[in-house]
C-alpha cells in the first residue's frame, strides 16, 4: 500500500497507529509513506518506532485545529444571522441572490398559516394532520423534493408519506416562523464524532429580524402556551373542550377530566 505521506491514510493517530502497528502486519500489507521515508518491510530503527506515533499526531492535531476554525467561523455567522442550513425550513427558501438569507416560500407558508389557524381555533395535533392528509397537503419533506430538492431526512424513504402530530408538532414549535434566526440547537460532540446531542434551549443563539415572519409572535406565543396545557379533544369532538387544560382540582393540583 502506497501514500504520499502519513497523513492520507489518517488523522486519527489512535487508529492510524492500530493499523500500523497490528492489522498491516497481521493482514501482511506492506506499506510505504514516500514522503515521510517510511517503509514497514523496511530496516526501520528506534528512530522511526518514536518518530512516526508524533507525526501521527502532529496530523491529528492539523486537523482538531481546522474543526475549531471552522466551528468558531459557523458560529460567528449564526450570531451574524446568516442561515448555514444546507436546506431553508418548510416555508422558506434560500435567497438567490444571497445563500445565507431566507425569503418566504408562499405556497408553504399558506400551509403553515392554516395550521396555526387550526391550532388556535382548538384542534388538536391528530385532527390537524388528519385535516391536511384528506386536503393532499404534501408532508414538508416530500413538499421540497416535488420542488426539485435532493432532500433526505432521514426519517421517510420515498413519497407520498403523510402528515403526523410529530409533523405538526415541528411546524407550531419552529420559532423561525417568526422571523426570529434560531441556530445551534444541536452540536456535534468533537471532531471525532459525528454524532451530535441537544443543546440547552437557553443556549440557543437567536437573531431577531433577520428575515420576512410567517407567523406573528403574538400567535406563536399563544401557541406555545397552548403546548403547556394538557388538552385532549374528546372522543366525537373536533375541537378541544372550552376549559380543557385550564380547570384543575383543588387538592391534588391535577387537571380535570370526566
């Protein structure tokens, strides 16, 4: 096997090292770094035994010291508030003209005005996503790919998927709506891992203003706290009950159900 030097077969000097070390001389690969003069069926001596680990992570080093870079410019452009999306929210686009700005997409956002409208008029999530499956509204996903976008979440292969209270759900809590930037809800773990985990909500870096608001704060807000109630629509009812959520007993602080 031949590289140029160490570094194109990794920068990860743990495994980097492994392979050098156990798997190429178990396997019988013989392996040879032109720049760093380095051959495995080679003489080499104590020198090559302590010098080659260091190179290994030297490179290793390189490349933590790109992540920060790169990680300290994407936040200075989240607290900037240029959207770094590689696809804009259901219910905007990416600006032509400007890649980190967002405008609105009407045929969506008319979606997402009648779902609040809904919302507020007492649906509950399940009759909201039932409501668009009989209207054929497409699911945000398949939404953006009828519109060309190679898009992939993830979480549906393929089309004609339908709207669920989760779908929802993500469209009433998507504070952007507003016009209010929200980015760094997730964030990988290092450089190491692709992984990532939740960010704390108050960590959140929020811009306000950055872009044209579907949704009024004032509705956005109400909504919200329609999320904080714990409202259920009764069975043969379209709507919540006028005092779901909102009457509770006196001793034990629960709420009131029949």
């Amino acid at each position: 096997m031949f590289v140029k030097d160490l570094s194109r077969l990794g920068r990860n000097y743990i495994e980097t090292g492994r392979y050098l070390e156990k798997i190429f001389p178990y396997m019988g690969v013989r392996f040879i770094s032109i720049l760093d003069n380095y051959d495995s069926y080679g003489e080499g001596g104590d020198a090559d035994q302590i010098i080659v680990p260091f190179k290994n992570l030297i490179n290793d080093s390189y490349c933590r010291d790109i992540s920060m870079k790169i990680r300290s410019q994407l936040d200075v452009k989240r607290r900037n508030g240029k959207y770094i999306g590689s696809f804009a929210c259901y219910g905007y686009l990416k600006d032509p003209e400007d890649k980190n700005h967002l405008v609105v997409d009407e045929v969506a956002a008319e979606v997402i005005r009648q779902i609040f409208r809904m919302k507020l008029d007492g649906y509950n999530l399940q009759r909201i996503s039932d409501a668009l499956n009989e209207m054929g509204v497409l699911t945000p996903a398949d939404y953006k790919r009828s519109i060309g976008m190679n898009y992939d979440c993830g979480f549906k292969s393929g089309s004609n998927s339908k709207w669920s209270p989760v779908n929802v759900s993500r469209v009433l809590k998507n504070e952007i709506l507003t016009g209010t930037m929200v980015q760094g809800i997730h964030r990988k773990i290092n450089y190491k891992v692709k992984q990532s985990r939740n960010v704390a909500s108050e960590d959140w870096i929020r811009v306000e203003n950055t872009h044209e608001p579907i949704i009024s704060r004032a509705d956005f807000d109400e909504v919200q706290r329609l999320f904080e109630l714990d409202t259920r629509t009764a069975p043969g009812n379209d709507t919540v009950e006028l005092f779901s959520g909102i009457v509770i007993c006196g001793d034990c602080g629960q709420n009131m159900i029949r």
